[in-house]
C-alpha cells in the first residue's frame, strides 16, 4: 500500500478549505507544473494542495 492510498476512501468527501469545492488527485503535467511530485487540486484547478509525506497540506489561500 503507497503512503497516499487512503485517500482514494476519503476524495470523495474532501473539499477545498477556501471554494469549497471537490478535491482531485492532480496530474502528472498539473505536478510538473507546480513542481511537486504529488498533489491535490481542487475540481476547477486553480488551487493546488502539496501532499507531504502521504499528508495533503490543506491550509486556506490566508494562510499561505
């Protein structure tokens, strides 16, 4: 089992903390062009959630 395989339980009931929306796995051009090797975007893309050590960071845009 990979560090982020339990999230595939818990997407569905993931959301953004700022717009509220879905949360995704992002993809392999979304990772490259942030520069990270994992994330989470939220379901229009425009905010992306570093996972960490199997840890999504899901910290609102204020306190970035």
């Amino acid at each position: 089992m990979s560090d982020t395989a339990w999230l595939e339980d818990f997407l569905p009931v993931m959301r953004c903390p700022d717009t509220h929306q879905p949360l995704r796995r992002a993809t392999a051009e979304e990772c490259a062009k942030h520069g990270v090797d994992s994330a989470l975007v939220s379901e229009d893309g425009a905010r992306v959630f570093i996972i960490d050590a199997g840890i999504p960071i899901l910290l609102p845009a204020s306190a970035s």
